[in-house]
C-alpha cells in the first residue's frame, strides 16, 4: 500500500514576472496545495452518508448494462439480480484500498507530467460542448478547427497543466473516427497530457493505441498515459458504452475518472444530503469494478453535480447547494484514500457577463479550498456546458493565475513580516519606494495581464471595453503568437499512419 | 465578562418563496454561521503576528493627531512622545478585554434590530463614492436622490440587514451639512439600522443627538443606535477628524468600527504577513483608547487590506494576497474575542462586467467562510469603491441570497437524506414528480430572481440581455415598488426640526 501512495518531488516550480512567454511555459508546474482544506461536514456526518450509500449499493443495487462487466462483478462475488449489481459492505473497503493514492500521468515533455492526487492540483480546459462562441461570430456549431484553437490556448496557458479531452466536440467530422482527430490534435498541438475517447470500447482502444505509439507501450502500463472520463448514466446505471470504455482502459492500465452526473431534483433527489449518498454510491460501484478487471489501475472519484431549477427543470450552475456537494464529496473522496475530480468554471449564463463570473467563482474558489485533485472544465465553460467561450476562456484563466498564487500560502519568513520595513516608514508615509518593496516588486502580487485597474479616465480613453472585449483581442493574440512544440517526426508519421488506416477500416454503425 | 458575553436568541428567522415582497421583508433576519470557520493560518502564526504587533505597539508606537486623546491615554498609562504613544503589551489584553464579543444594534423596526458579532453576519451597501453608475446615464456624481434610492433599495432586500452610513457622497448638497440629511434618510427611509457621521466631532454629535430623538436617549446607552466608521489613516496614525467623531461616540456609549485602511506595498509593506502585523496593532491602538473613553464600549475589529499593483501604483481589488490576509485577520480578531468586519464585493472594475464580478466573490465568498460578522460594501461597489453601481447592486444582491441559503449547511434530517426517494426512482428515471421533490419543491434550492437559466433560444428571442441589462430593469422597477415603512410622526417632526435648526447654526468653516 504505502509503496504506491509514494508521490513524486523535486519538480521544479516558480516563474518570474518579466519571462517571456517561453519562459513562462517551461517552467509550467502544478501547484501544491499545503494550505488548510475546508472541511464542511463533521465525521459523524461523513460516517452517516457513506453507510447509506454502503446501504443502498448492498440493499438497492446499481445497475451494469454489460455482459462482460456482469461476468467480472459476478466472479468476483458481487451479487445480481439481472443487470442489478448488489454489492456487500466489506467488498467495497477492500476494493477501494487496491487503488493507488495518486499517480502520476504522462506527458509526452516528461516536464509536463501530472501528479493526479494528495496535494496536487490541476487544471484542463472545458470538456463536451457542441457549440463555441465568441463576441465577433456569436454561438455556432463547434468545429476541428476550434478544438485544435482551445488545444493551442491551453498549451499556452503557465495556468492549464492537462489538455483535457474532448474540449468541443468537432462537429464538422464524421461521428465514428472524429476521436482519432482529436487525439491526434492533443499529441501533435500540444505536449501537456490528455484525455481518451469514451465514445465505445473500440475508440478507446485507438485512443489506447495511439498512447502507445506517442509514449511506448511499457511506459503508460508504468505510469498512465491516458486519463479518461466515465460518467455514470444516473441514477444507479452504468450503460454500455461507458462500460465498454471502462473494460478497454482498466485492462491496459490507463487511468479514469468515475463520476456520478446528478442534478438534484432530476438524477437525484432534491436534497443535498441524498444526492451525497447516492453520488458516492454511484462512484464506488465503478471504482470497484476497475479494481476487480486490473487490481491497482489508477482511478480518481468523480463528482459532476449540482440542482435544477425546480420551477423550470434547467439546470443551474453555482448554486450554494452545490458549493455544499463539492465540499462534501472531496471529504469522501479523501476518506477514501482516492483522487478526487469535481468542480470548474461552471455557469449556466450564454456569454461572459457578470452572471457567467459570478457563477464560475462561486464553484471555482470552492473547488481550489476542497483541495479538488483534478478540475475538469477549468476554463472557457458556458451555458451549462453546451459552449465553450473563447473570450470566457481567456477571462477563467486568469482566476487560475491567482489561485496558483492564493495556494503558496501566507509567508511569515523575515522578509514576509517586513518588520524593519514597517519601523522604517513613518506614520502616514508609504512604502512605494522602500528597499523591501524594491527587492519585492516582482513577486509580491500577482498581476492579471488582463484585468484592469486603471483610473475610470484612462479606462474610458481607451475605449471603455469590457473585460470581455479585451479577453477577444487577447484570445485572439495568442492564438497569433502559437507556435507548436516540437513533435518527433517518427512518431508524429506513425500517428498519421494510424490515423489514416483506422479511418478507412472504420465503417459507420448506421 | 460572561455577561456580556451573551447572545440575543429566539429571533424568528426563514423565508418561504412564494411570499410577497412585504412578506419577505418582514421575516427579514440576518444569517447565523454555524459552519465549519476556514482557518487559514495555525496558531503558531497568529502567535507570531500578533507577538509582532504588540513589539509595534510597544517599540515603534502610532500616532494620535489630537489632544484629548493624548490625555486620555497619557491618563491610563500609554508613553507618549509627542504625538507618539507607546502602548505595553499588558495593557492592550487588558482593555481589549473590556470590549464586549456581541452586541446588539438597534433599528427603529425592533424585529430589524442586528447582533453584531458571534456567529452572526451582517450584510451593509457600500460607503463612501462619490459617483454613481448605471446604464442609461453612465458614471456621473452622486446626489442625495442617488443616495435615498439606495437607502430604499437596501430596505426593499430581504438579503442586506443593515441600511450602512455613507451609501454615496451626496455631492449636490453642502458639505458641512450634508451628514443632516444622510442620517435623517436612513432614519425617513428605512427602518434598518444605520452608521453615524464620521466627518468631524460636531457631525458625530449630531448624529448621536438624531439617533436620541429616534431611539431615545436611554435606550441607545443600553444597546447602541448607531455603528460608526473610524479608519486609521495608515500607516499608524490616527487623524484630528476621525479621533473627534471616535471620543464623541464613545463617550455616547455608540458601537464603533476601528479599521485600518490598508493598500500593501503603499500604506503598508509590499507583503501579506507585514500588513497584519500592521493591521493588527493599528486595531488594536484604536480598539484600547475606545475602551480607556469608556469601558465596555461595543467596539468591532475592522480590516480594509488589499494591495496595490506595484507596476502602476493602482489598488487592485479581489486579489488572491487579499484574500490571505482576509482569513488571517478574522482570525486575529476571533483571538481577541472581538466582532470583526471586513470584505464586501470589491471590484477595480469600472462597469458590472465579468471582471467586477470575478473579483467580487473572490474576495465575497472568503468573507462567508472566514465569518466575517459585519461586511460593509456588501452589495453596488465598483471601480475600487469610487462609483455605486446601481445595476452592481442588484446583481451583488443576489449573490448576497445564495449566501444566505449556504449557511444552512448541509441537512442530514430524514428529509435531506431521502433515502426512500433514493429506492423510489428506477435506474435511468428521474425524481422530477416523487413525493419528496414536491414536499420540498419550494425550498430545496435558492433561486435568483435576476439570472438566467433558460435555454439559449429562449434567452436569445427574449433578446439576449446580459445580465447587467437585466439587472438595469430590476432596479428601476423596485424603485417604482418601493413604499415607505410608517414612521411615527412626532418622531420625523422632531427630527425635520433638529435638521432645520442645525442647518441655521452650522457656518462653514471656510
């Protein structure tokens, strides 16, 4: 046990204003999370939830939609009854404990590894949308061209430690090989880690493939290198696709995330406490399953929750029930000894207004004090996950700059108490010129390039644009600024080759 | 010490939707905190700052610009050398010892009276700018009408407990005579409690002689009528102005704010541990000299930090800095058995845009959780606190209701664990229609009356209004709502009187 919960030091960490943004990106880091957690809930209060989701997966059942997950579950001594899988409550502890703490995932730059789990945090884009916006073109169908756009922003960012998976579905390519696309575009665009395709068992397997192919097929059954996205089709019910991917993954020791998807008032009860027990319920069957195909398969506690509008059935994103939820499930997952996944830049508004900031900070800042592992959807989420915003990209991103600053803590060294400094300025003077603020200037306070704090005059004379109208022109900017890393030739001809035989054997399903 | 130590209990408390404005804001309560604290620094450091301090206090000395006052603290002890008093580090446990931890503020309406301090929070509009914004007319300066339509606005939110002092700075009236009309608009206006004028000794007086025609004079010496503001002018330095308003109002038995005004890198070094410890004994200072005018004085311990953008000397609000210390700093005044304010919905933002919100709950939501017991600025500052945005109002406002509902906590009653509901539904269904989503259909989850989370056709053919548009329509039709609360006749006589009267006295001193 204590073997494979070792975490990995010695990374090295901190970049200095003034870099260029080379600079900036070589030194790219996850942030260490030694502050405080918040811990919402009593244990007496966590002890109640996880006996009644020991008590639903023993007494209800969850339900597994795959003759081969069925056979697995079954041989392993768990219960069904059709496809309703009756879990006993020691099986789940012991299960539960051949999961390693954390792991580490592939990059193909070894510099941009991640450690998935303990203290570590990091940060990908938004996952899923069907759609893009941005100020110039309005809300429109999503495309490859935008997926490899987001691919590119988030290679650039020092604040994105992970590409993520499918940042916008690219609705432009054919259905059944758009996900050899999109990996491709990860490992070529990109040299951060990324996700693979849970669409079917089979694009699993090329996702797993081409993993191979980009880092060795030794090394990522080492060390992962895909971490993919399962969610569960709640309530209780695993479907076959998902499953499949599942299998796929687990058996080539690639890393996944299970996540429960509940709406209080639809997918769970409209209560926070239920949608607790049932969310850890939901994320335990699935994290026991990857134990029992692959014993010791990293595998990280999902929770994608939040309520509907009871008046309207929509969902809503930042609510304070949710803030409670996310703060919660990360003492579950800890409980556990496991990842933990949850959070993001959630909003449920159409643009990057005030209502879409409010939102996104109110889950956000919650996710950063729970102390989430992984946080899916860090940057460009809108209108409840059906777009990705360039200009909502850009302006999350910033929030993330000061969270990586909010998470080094209170320094009380001799030069954070600044005690001469304090003597040496008399009262009513100021500090703006003294050698402690001189020898400080450059890292004392973090700087959004993108805010603004000028007087309400300059503003004005400038153009009084909205933080929205310079997030354009910023996106904008960078995406002019891209340049690729480089990718070797080798590997990036045995990536094309793949992908253009794949695309001629794959025949269309209907 | 116990004594008054105790808290006021049984108020009634909860609102139901459904009901009518008059409804909700006759159930108007404040918010008990009865979550989990997030403690940021451990106590070693707190020992460390506050050590800190006390040598400050001690060694380096603050500076009190008035002679009263001078005499006051030669009279108990202090060391004074010049304008400089040298307090021991016995003497400050000793009286701030004498503060009492709550106390209770009184409205005109009993049921609006607030307890400030404890687990209980306070939430009060912005002070002090001299502009106003909205939408249709843009920034321009404040006048008395901009300052009673926040006054009503305030009164009209079931979320906002305390109708604050200097909402804006009415500057179409004279200056020496202004503070008249201020305070008898939150006495016509509002039955919330309010702050006194803090513009010179006589101002004070004034206000204290109102709040007596109001209250009674009796009644305010039991349980203050008045909460006024008193800023260090940082760096350790107490000005002529402010120590006359704090003499006249502790003298009175009124409550008093003693807060250190604080821009790191200017007012205070450029680093987060420097300021608290500055923070802490300018606080301190002020705290110990309200409680040798006369002991048990309900004073708060306030904090009004953030830091300075050291590229171009602007103070930039909703820092991450800012943040740490905001944690850091409740603590301290916990330590001390003190209330505390601090916090708000601080923006550098010129306009309700995503940035002015981004930056609003990063420094709103460490409030909550920190239990912060009395935030000024809580709702319509921008533009580092020189504008009151009417559309940042109303938006702020509903951030203001979430927090309300997440200090619920989590429910872990039959109720909010559902667990029959968890059986009930199917794998794969939906608990839209159980039994217990319509028994708790009405409260399960808070709902924002101003934002969006209809579909995006919806939004886009309901003309596709961000939410600062939105925001632009609710404010003017609560205007066009409010209704006066009754007051009593002979009371508003004595007050129009008083007014009239010191208008004729009062010459200008220049």
């Amino acid at each position: 046990m204590e073997q494979r919960r070792e975490r990995r030091t010695g990374r090295r960490r901190g970049a200095a204003a003034g870099d260029t943004e080379a600079e900036v990106i070589d030194r790219i880091n996850q942030p260490v999370h030694r502050l405080p957690i918040y811990e919402l809930a009593s244990e007496e209060a966590l002890d109640l939830i996880h006996r009644s989701s020991l008590a639903l997966l023993s007494d209800v059942g969850i339900d597994f939609y795959h003759d081969e997950a069925q056979a697995i579950l079954r041989a392993h001594g768990v219960r069904l009854d059709g496809a309703t899988a009756h879990f006993d409550r020691e099986m789940i502890a012991e299960y539960v404990a051949q999961a390693p703490a954390t792991f580490t995932q592939l990059a193909r730059n070894p510099e941009r590894n991640v450690v998935i789990g303990g203290e570590f945090v990091t940060f990908a884009p938004v996952y899923g949308p069907p759609f893009v916006y941005d100020r110039d073109r309005g809300r429109r169908e999503a495309r490859l061209h935008d997926f490899q756009n987001f691919v590119k922003l988030t290679y650039q960012s020092p604040y994105l430690h992970h590409s993520g998976g499918t940042i916008v579905e690219p609705t432009d390519l054919p259905v059944h090989t758009r996900h050899l696309d999109m990996v491709y575009s990860h490992a070529r665009y990109s040299d951060k880690p990324f996700m693979g395709s849970v669409t079917s068992a089979a694009n699993a397997a090329d996702s797993v493939r081409m993993a191979e192919l980009l880092f060795g097929a030794d090394e990522i059954r080492a060390n992962p290198g895909l971490l993919s996205l399962i969610n569960v089709s709640s309530p209780r019910r695993f479907d076959d696709r998902m499953l499949g991917s599942l299998l796929t993954y687990a058996k080539a020791r690639q890393a996944l995330i299970i996540t429960p998807f509940l709406f209080s008032g639809a997918m769970a009860p409209a209560a926070v406490g239920g949608t607790l027990v049932q969310l850890n319920a939901e994320a335990l069957a699935g994290i026991v399953l990857t134990q029992m195909i692959s014993p010791g398969t990293p595998v990280v506690y999902g929770a994608f929750q939040t309520n509907i509008d009871l008046q309207s059935g929509a969902p809503v994103f930042g609510s304070p029930e949710s803030q409670i939820a996310l703060f919660v499930s990360a003492q579950l997952a800890r409980r556990h000894g496991l990842p933990f996944r949850s959070g993001g830049m959630f909003a449920s508004a159409k643009v990057a207004d005030a209502q879409a900031a409010y939102e996104s900070v109110m889950v956000m800042l919650p996710t950063v004090l729970a102390r989430v592992n992984f946080v899916l959807h860090a940057a460009g989420w809108l209108e409840g996950g059906l777009t990705a915003g360039y200009e909502k990209f850009i302006l999350d991103e910033q929030l993330l700059g000061m969270f990586h600053k909010f998470l080094q803590g209170l320094d009380l060294s001799d030069n954070g108490l600044a005690l001469d400094s304090l003597a040496e300025v008399a009262p009513g003077g100021h500090h703006l010129g003294t050698a402690h603020t001189l020898l400080n200037f450059r890292t004392a306070f973090h700087r959004s390039e993108l805010f603004d704090y000028n007087s309400f005059e300059q503003w004005y004379e400038e153009g009084a644009q909205t933080a929205d109208e310079r997030a354009n022109t910023a996106y904008k900017r960078r995406l002019r600024d891209y340049e690729p890393p480089a990718l070797d030739p080798s590997k990036d001809e045995a990536l094309r080759d793949y992908v253009a035989r794949r695309k001629l054997e794959i025949v269309p399903e209907n």
